[in-house]
C-alpha cells in the first residue's frame, strides 16, 4: 500500500504525462549539460536510474519554471513511495515524494526571469526501489544550461543502516521502517561531508553486513554489492574510474553481531578482503574503517560484541599499516548517550549523527590535509 499523499513542506502539481501544455521545452534525460552525483546506471536509453541514498541530480536552466519527469520503481510495495529533496537556487530544502507511474513534477513556477539552479537529493535508500528520470520540462524558449561543477573533495561512505538515516526522523524506537522517518541528509556521513564542502557518494544499505547479513538474511551482503549501480540488479556494474574518491570510509559490523559472534577468521577474512577490494580500485585513497557507536557489549547480552569487533576491525587495520599501506585508519565512534534518545528500530537518532558527525570533521580533515 502507498502512503497517502502528503508533500510535507511543498506543493507539487504533478500532471499526467501527455498533458494539455504544447509548447514548452522537452529536455532528454540523457543530456550532456545535466550533472548527476552518486552511482547512476545509464543503462537505459529512456533515462538513467537511481537507487542508493543521497544520490543527487543538478540542473542549471534559464526560465520561469522547471518541471521533473520521474518514474518510481518500488522494490518493497509497503515502503514505498521513494523520498526526495529539492532546492531551488539555493532556497530550502522542500520534500517530493515520488507517485506512482510516469508523472510530471512542477518543482518551480513562477521563478524571475534569468538562470536558475535546481538540485534534486534521494533521502530513502535502495530498499525503497529505483527511480527513473525520465527528462524535464522547461518555459517555451528556455534553455539547459550545463550545470555547475561539482566539488574537488570527494568522499565515499560504505555502511549499513546507520549512514542511510533509517528512523533519523522517528519520534523513538518503537517506530519502524518506513519513507517518512529515513533521511540521508541528516546521517553523521552527510553532515559531515557537506562540513567539508566534498562530495559524498553513499554505498549504504539497511540490513547488510561484511560477513553476515541481520537475521542470517541469506542475500548479499554489502561487499557482494559494492561493486554495483544498482544494487538489485547484478547486471549494473559500476564504473569505478568515473568517480574517484580522497577517502572512503566504512561503517559495517553492526549487522554481523546482531545475535551472536560470526567467528573470527569469517568476519576478519570478509572485512580484510572488502578493504583490499576498495584498495585497489582507488590506490590513492585513504580508507577510515570506523568502529559504529551502534555497536554495545551491552547487547546481545553476554556476547561483548563492541569488544570482539573492535578487536577484528582494528587488527585489520595494523596488519595493513604493517604491511606498508599508511593510508588505511581506525576510528571508534563512542556509543550513543543517554539524553540522545532514538530513531525508529533503535536506530541513531537526529542528535547521535549531529554528535557524531562533530567528531568526525576535525578527524578527517587532520587524515586528509584538509583545511
């Protein structure tokens, strides 16, 4: 079932494909001058499509008004619909969700005459399903124009449901999944990117670990998926040397100990060879292996599951500083506090990210030279 529409801070007129308008400009998907951020698959002739969260589309256009054409591919019918942002020449941030079929979204009307910038974020991740851009609709005699480039900070986040922002936006733990309390733009990762004024490319997905997915889920787990653009589809395979990062951070093992202790040479075996693949695909990066705050010896009871993957991640780590690779680190986030509170599902709450991400800035600007 589809939630009921409700557009939670912007009126969206959507419009039927094939509407009444003659005139105005009809701009392909698969433009030039449009900028897209994050792992698109271009696959399909009839428009590139998205599915990992935060990924992110800029337009730059001259006009009055910009209609988006999108269709939503849900995966997970009682989650969807997929969550969106947009902003228009730097204004605040309005939400879209996107409806059901091959609709038209009038995101600006009534804009002054001269160039404008639209920029366009995915909040809800992968299991929500993909979402198709299917083009836009500009004024009669507008024009694209290319959109402005992108930062020179590049960072990529690899994790589980604590960097897509699950339950960021629940009132408390006993909220479950669902479109409207998820968030990519308010997860430690983001914050802490849009900090740092880099581009953040984000490989998250709920539910996944390095060795064993939560709840034994028999599905790939997040290295068997690292390597696509679609990370349903095996067939999408992403092309590792148009994005290149500085850095790229993990977040994983909290799915790993959700229960019980996955052994050591399994989840040591898994996570070392995750971060030899990353290795090679970027030489140059730096790659910070982060010990999750989500991660307590308190539960499961009696397992001591922060200790034991402490141990793991962080030998990892030595063991490659050891043999020469200066560029991989360890970083352990400490455990929520109490007056934090929590997301949905026990998940990070709004003030955990904002704590964590406070921590992680002074500490990747020190790793990366940055200013």
């Amino acid at each position: 079932m589809r939630f009921p529409w409700r557009w939670m801070g912007a009126l969206v007129v959507l419009t039927v494909l094939g509407g009444c308008r003659t005139v105005p400009v009809q701009v392909s998907p698969q433009a030039p001058e449009l900028r897209f951020s994050g792992r698109v698959d271009r696959g399909d002739p009839q428009g590139p499509r998205l599915s990992w969260g935060g990924t992110s589309l800029t337009v730059r256009f001259t006009g009055t008004s910009l209609g988006l054409r999108l269709l939503d591919m849900p995966k997970v019918q009682e989650y969807a619909p997929n969550r969106f942002r947009f902003s228009v020449d730097g204004g605040p941030f309005r939400d879209l969700y996107v409806g059901e079929g091959r609709l038209l979204y009038r995101v600006a009307e009534g804009l002054p005459e001269g160039v404008h910038v639209l920029r366009l974020e995915k909040e809800t991740e992968s299991v929500v399903g993909e979402t198709q851009f299917l083009g836009l609709e500009l004024d009669p005699g507008a024009r694209l124009l290319p959109a402005p480039p992108g930062l020179s900070r590049r960072i990529e986040f690899v994790g589980d449901s604590g960097l897509t922002g699950f339950g960021v936006e629940g009132k408390n733990e006993l909220c479950t999944f669902n479109a409207e309390t998820q968030r990519n733009s308010l997860t430690w990762a983001s914050l802490t990117a849009q900090a740092l004024g880099a581009e953040a490319s984000f490989i998250a997905f709920s539910g996944k670990g390095v060795a064993v997915n939560y709840s034994n889920d028999p599905t790939p787990t997040l290295p068997r998926l690292y390597e696509r653009a679609l990370p349903y589809r095996e067939d999408s395979r992403w092309n590792f040397k148009s994005w290149v990062p500085d850095a790229v951070v993990i977040q994983l093992g909290s799915n790993d100990f959700w229960k019980e202790h996955p052994g050591e040479e399994r989840f040591r075996g898994a996570y070392r060879a995750l971060v030899d693949d990353i290795r090679g695909r970027y030489p140059g990066a730096h790659i910070v292996c982060v010990l999750s705050g989500s991660i307590t010896d308190a539960y499961p009871k009696d397992l001591n599951a922060r200790t034991h993957a402490r141990a793991l991640i962080s030998g990892v780590v030595e063991a490659l500083r050891q043999a020469g690779d200066a560029r991989v680190h360890f970083v352990e986030v400490p455990p929520r506090l109490e007056d934090e509170g929590l997301g949905c599902s026990w998940h990070p709450s709004r003030k955990t990210h904002q704590r964590v991400s406070e921590q992680m800035i002074p500490l990747l600007r020190e790793v990366l030279g940055w200013k």
